[in-house]
C-alpha cells in the first residue's frame, strides 16, 4: 500500500467527520460511489487526482490544504527515526563519540528535514529538493547534520578555522580532534575534500523521500593527509562538466585505499538499500574485525 494514498485517505476520512458527513453524502456531492470513498479512505483504492479534486470542490478544501494536513497527520503520528537495528556497534568512532550521540544527531537531521518539507509543501506546493540543485542539497544535508552533532555530542562547530567542520576540543591535546563531514546520495562513495588533510571523516549516504530523506549508510574513517607518505587522497584539481560548462573548485578525492578505510569504517547500514559486496577493496594489511567485508 502507497504512504501517501493510506495518509491521504485518513485525511479524507478525518475531514469528512468533521462536517458531519455520511460516505453517501459525501461521494454524491463528488459523483462517485460510496464504496469507492469508502476504500480510498482505508486506503485500499488507488485515486486520480482527478478525484481528489472532486473530494476537495465537495469538502471545499483545496487539494493543497488536503495534501498539508496528510502530511501533518505523518508528522504526529510517526516521528522519522533511524533503525536502531542497523548500527554496527564494533566499529571505531573518533574519540568522544558515542553511538548513541551519533544516533540521536540523525534522527534530530530527519526531523529538520520533515519539518522543512512539511512547511515547504504548504508554502510552495514542491518539496525542497525540487527547488535546488543535487550537490546543494547534499551541502544542505551535511550542515544540518553537522549542526545536530554539535547538538548531540562532544563535537561542536570549528569557530577558530574552517577545517575541519566539527573539533572536540576536550578529546586532544592543543585543537583537540576533529571531524570532517560529507554528505551524498551515492552508496559506497568515497570522500572528497577540499583540503585532503589528516583526521577523522565521515561520509553520510542517504536517499530522498516523500518527507525528507532516508539515511543508508554512514561510514567513518581516521585518513591520512594527501602529503602523508601513504596518503588516502588524490589531488583532483578543478575540472569542467562537459554538459554544463560549470567549473567544480580545488578538489581532493580518496584513492581506493582511503575509499576501502572509510567503508571498513560502515557503522550504518540499511541492508535492504546496500549491496556492497561487489565494491572493491585495497588495503596494506588484513581485514579489519569490524569491517562489513570480514
């Protein structure tokens, strides 16, 4: 059964309550069968929007203001929450985090995103990635997150310089340690910086739904800097999008090696949305125990 047409259909059926109208009276007012009304309510009936343009002239509720309050209900009755299920408690964090503060900064992420959706779809009828681009949306997604683990744990926003995005500054001597954070929609994807320093990473890999986004994997890495001796990254310079035009800035990305750490370092996964066996692997010593290709 689709969310949307079961939300839609409790909607409907909470609106007509509250006019006091029978199933009969309400699908004679929209030409349609009372049986009919009766299983797009129970979510049981698929509806064009057609009809639901023929329940809103009835209800004299525009079909915007009908869409809202679905969504709205969602947002009461099921608070957007990662699966516990799928964090891998073995693997090293950077120190001072705690799974539970990791925890606790996602789902604080995909309730900021419901709520930005929910005001979106009122306000302006499209959800927000409709309305900007992929990698500013992604830009998005990592300040949100980064803002929530400044929240949630020991790693607050770096004031003094911009990298890295988050510092413990309890955790180490001097600056303390930090944290870089990458969003992406692409599983498995390795890291890309600007800088290509030494410390701790973090990629966060998630999908867009109906009400926000989904996370799918969430992987941490402790890499070398690209001037290190065995370095995790590859200088990739500024290259120009054939199709657009558009130059990208200085960029570094991880060589497989870093790649391999980062996924080595899968402390999220949703295994009914990643299939990483087939990714590749390069390492200098063996599997680590609390890799996902042990």
């Amino acid at each position: 059964m689709n969310k949307a047409q079961k939300l839609i259909g409790a909607c409907l059926h909470s609106l007509r309550e509250k006019q006091s109208l029978t199933l009969e009276m309400l699908a004679t007012k929209a030409g349609i069968t009372y049986q009919y009304l009766s299983s797009i309510e129970h979510g049981k009936e698929n509806f064009s929007i057609q009809v639901l343009e023929k329940l809103s002239d009835a209800l004299k509720i525009p079909v915007k203001e009908i869409v809202n309050q679905a969504f709205y209900i969602l947002e009461t009755i099921e608070h957007p929450k990662v699966n516990p299920d799928y964090f891998r408690p073995d693997v090293p964090l950077p120190k001072g985090l705690m799974l539970a503060d990791l925890q606790a900064a996602m789902n604080q992420t995909l309730s900021i995103f419901q709520i930005i959706n929910k005001n979106m779809l009122s306000e302006v009828g499209r959800p927000l990635h409709k309305l900007i681009q992929g990698n500013n949306f992604s830009g998005l997604v990592s300040n949100i997150f980064s803002d929530a683990m400044d929240a949630n744990s020991a790693y607050h926003h770096n004031h003094e310089q911009h990298y890295p995005d988050l510092v413990n500054k309890l955790a180490g001597e001097g600056i303390g340690i930090g944290l870089e954070v990458k969003a992406t929609i692409k599983i498995g994807k390795g890291g890309e910086s600007h800088n290509g320093h030494s410390g701790w990473h973090t990629v966060v890999c998630y999908e867009i739904t109906n009400i926000g986004i989904e996370f799918k994997h969430v992987m941490f890495a402790l890499l070398n800097g690209h001037q290190e001796s065995e370095p995790d990254w590859r200088y990739d310079g500024s290259r120009e999008n054939s199709e657009t035009g558009s130059r990208r800035t200085e960029t570094y990305t991880t060589v497989l090696k870093g790649t391999t750490k980062l996924r080595d370092g899968t402390v999220y996964l949703n295994p009914n949305k990643v299939n990483f066996k087939r990714w590749k692997q390069e390492r200098t010593g063996p599997v680590p125990p609390w890799s996902i290709f042990s």
